[in-house]
C-alpha cells in the first residue's frame, strides 16, 4: 500500500518529522531521538490495540503518529523516557475515552502533556520549534484549513504582549520568539477548533487573550496548556447546545 500524499495527515506527519530533525540537529541525534521514538512507538502501539480491542479493525495509527510526534517534540529530551511515555499513553487514551458521540472534547496531545507534566512536576521544552522551520508549520495550518485561527492567535498575542511590555521587537530574535509551534500545530487541532472561519478567527483571538491572561497577569505555569483545553472544552459545550 502506497503513501496517499492526498491524506492531511501525511503532510502533518512529514512536516511535523522534518520539525523533529530540524531539533535534532540543533541538540544532537543521540539526545533528542530517544525521548521522540518512545513518545511515536507508544502513542501508535496503544493506538492499534485500542481500536483492536474496541472497534475490531485494524487502521494506521495517523492521528496517533502525530500526537506522538508532538509529544517527543515538546516534553525535554534531559527528562526521563517514562515522561514521554506516559504523556502519550495518557494522550491515546483520552483521545478515545474523553468523546461525546462524534464530538472529541480535548486535544489529545495537550491533554496527555499537561497531566504528564502535572504527575511528574517537569515543565515542556519545546525542543524542536526550530525558527527557521517556521514555513512547514505554516504549511502545516494551511493544509488542515485552519490557517484563519493560527494567524489570529498570532496577531493578538503580540499586540497583547508587546503593549503589555512582555516581549520587545527590537530585533529578529523577538518576533521569532513567539509561540508559532503552539500557534500552528497544537491550536488548531482539527476534531477541537472551528472550521468554519468566523469561528476560527473567534477562537484564535479569545485563546491568545486568555494565554496572556494566564501567563503574564495570573502567572500560572502551564499557561499555554491550561488555555487551549480550556477554548477546547468551551467549543465542544457551544457544539453540543447549538
């Protein structure tokens, strides 16, 4: 069976691997591979078994690939593998169990890391948002059609952050300090974000205004964490009351 390039899922997983090596290559193979493979290997077997024990049928894990490649792309390759495994085992599993018939409530990948972390007391890295690969996260929102909500989110969290005095732009390094990562591949999420584009734009707007309300007035940890599972719990209860 040959590679269907016309699956979004394949340019998410090729976009999001040449992210990884992108790191990988900043912080050295023999760092970064280990934490990545654990969090790929066990968010796909876990994947295969549920749908074999729940559904009888056997389909490639594509969405689990992905929730494993961001999982290794994020949590610090210095943390034991368990945190890793653990996060993307809790990922899989909230992925199939945190349902409300068709409606997925969380994003998976994000739920799995902030209970990870939680559990653990560790803190994401985010080792792989390389500056310079920014493009294929832009390709990335533009393929899943949810380009309206990253762009947004962008925009507001700037102006936020910059007339709050929270970041300068004083010189390249400042712009590429924003959270594209976030922006492009965790936020929009396709089963927990809008689709239609007024509701993108709605969404990505109230998740930045509430990444800063939390990172820089309440000061939690785990803002960014707190803040998308939160929109995504208020889509899924707007979804289910229209």
């Amino acid at each position: 069976m040959g590679i269907n390039w016309n699956d979004v899922y394949v340019w998410v997983i090729v976009a999001l691997s040449i992210m990884a090596i992108g790191g990988m290559l900043t912080n050295g193979f023999e760092k970064t591979l280990p934490t990545l493979l654990t969090a790929v290997l066990t968010a796909s077997i876990l994947d295969i078994v549920i749908r074999k024990v729940l559904k009888k049928e056997f389909k490639f894990p594509y969405s689990a690939v992905i929730s494993g490649l961001i999982v290794g792309s994020i949590v610090s390759f210095e943390d034991p593998l368990y945190i890793p495994l653990v996060a993307s085992a809790i990922a899989i599993v909230s992925k199939h169990l945190l349902k409300y018939k068709a409606y997925h409530i969380l994003n998976p990948a994000t739920f799995g890391m902030l209970i990870g972390f939680l559990i653990f007391s560790k803190f994401d890295s985010w080792w792989a948002a390389v500056p310079f690969l920014i493009p294929f996260l832009v390709i990335i929102a533009w393929k899943i059609r949810k380009l309206h909500l990253a762009l947004s989110f962008l925009a507001v969290f700037l102006v936020l952050t910059y007339f709050t005095n929270n970041i300068r732009l004083q010189s390249l390094s400042d712009l590429l300090s924003l959270p594209y990562y976030f922006a492009f591949i965790m936020a929009v999420e396709p089963k927990t974000t809008p689709i239609v584009r007024n509701q993108q734009i709605a969404f990505g707007v109230s998740l930045a205004v509430l990444v800063v309300l939390l990172a820089f007035v309440v000061r939690i940890p785990y803002a960014l964490f707190v803040s998308l599972l939160s929109m995504n719990l208020l889509y899924f209860i707007y979804r289910i009351r229209k």
